[in-house]
C-alpha cells in the first residue's frame, strides 16, 4: 500500500481511525501502538454510550414493566411504578457502564496474559490496540441501536442467542450464545493483530491473549448449560 493510500484511508484524525479499523485493520493497530488515541475515545464511548441508551429509556421501562409483572411478589402501584422506574433507569446506566468501561478492562487483561506468555509492549501500547479495535464494538451497538428503535425490539442483537427467541434472557443457553457475535468475533479478530504487533507474540500466543477469556466465557457457560 502506497504512502498516500495509507494516507487516504487512515489520516491523523478520530475519523480517519474509525475508517483505518474497518478498512485497513493491520495499518490501524500500527498507528494505534504509535498513537493510542486513548483520551479521544474513551470521549467518544460516553458521549455514544449516552446518544445509545437514552433513546431507549422507554424500552427499558418496558422490560422491567413486565419483569415486574411476572414477578410473584405482588406489590403496590407506587411500589410497582418506583421499581420500573428505578430498574429502569439502573439498566441504562449499566449498559453505558458496561460499554464504556469494558474495553479498558479487556486492555488491562490482555496486558496481563501477554505478559505472562512472554510479551515485552508497554501497557499504554496494549490498551491502546485494543481501544483502538473496541471501536468495531461500538460502531456494532451504534448499527444495533438504529435496529432496536427502527423495529422497537429491545432483544435484537447480532449474536448468535437471536436463534433463542424473545424471553430467552432465562435460558442457560443464553450467555453461551450471546458471547458468539459477529462484531465482537470482529473486535477480537483485530485486536489479536495489535497485540501480535506490541507485544512482539507469536499468532499462537496472541490468539491465547485475545480469545482466552472469549472462550472462557463461552466454555463457563456451556459448562452450566449441560
């Protein structure tokens, strides 16, 4: 790739960077380990978290309407209405939590097993990579959104626990096949190539680094599902 492709699909902005990830995921995470970005897109990630969630407000007092209504304790109106409305709200904050501060703490265990399998990054360097490809998660929850608002169907996901059906948040399948997502498969994907790439790991060791606690998960769960 010429000096100014390079230049046309990735470039020295937040935009251009968003791009690079989708377009040119190598040259991205060779640009990400020189300059993480990190202030940038942790920015970013409240500011979308905020845009994401608030417009579903309504469809987070929905769900804990009817979970509240399926519940056997019986309650009163004002006990039912402050419920709803707490659980409510409780969600939306944890689901901006959640993606907000997820990435960072996927950098630091990504660090920490790179480490012990042998890696010399810095840390700045990994958390950098992986911010950096978290921007593919993002860039999925934006897409979801869109989805969930258009069709008014809080339970649309890109994972594979869309094969369970509505009200299958129960069901012991459903963490197992929540974690197999097609932008998360992405995100990881690409962040085994910025770790490869700071850490100096073989693919080996990079895909242990990177997919390990992906699969994990996914075996804790099939674990509880038999």
């Amino acid at each position: 790739m010429t000096e100014n492709k390079q230049g046309e699909i990735g470039g020295q902005s937040l935009p251009g960077r968003i791009r690079s990830v989708v377009l040119a995921p190598a040259m991205a995470m060779e640009d990400a380990a020189k300059r993480p970005m990190l202030m940038a897109i942790g920015i970013v990630l409240v500011i979308v978290s905020m845009l994401i969630f608030i417009p579903q407000r309504s469809m987070f007092l929905q769900m804990t309407m009817k979970a509240v209504q399926q519940s056997a304790q019986t309650y009163t109106a004002e006990e039912a209405e402050a419920l709803v409305h707490g659980g409510a709200n409780a969600a939306m904050f944890m689901s901006m939590f959640y993606l907000v501060c997820t990435p960072f703490f996927k950098g630091g265990v990504a660090y920490a097993l790179s480490t012990i399998l042998g890696g010399s990054g810095k840390f700045k360097e990994t958390l950098g990579v992986v911010l950096n490809a978290y921007l593919i998660m993002l860039i999925g929850q934006i897409v979801r959104a869109v989805i969930v608002l258009a069709f008014k169907n809080p339970y649309f996901s890109f994972s594979a626990a869309m094969l369970l059906g509505e009200g299958s948040e129960a069901s012991s399948w459903f963490s197992v096949l929540s974690a197999i997502d097609l932008f998360a498969l992405w995100y990881l994907a690409v962040s085994m190539v910025g770790i490869k790439r700071v850490q100096g790991l073989s693919a080996l060791k990079a895909f242990i680094a990177v997919f390990g606690p992906w699969l994990m998960v996914i075996g804790l769960g099939l674990a509880g599902a038999m």
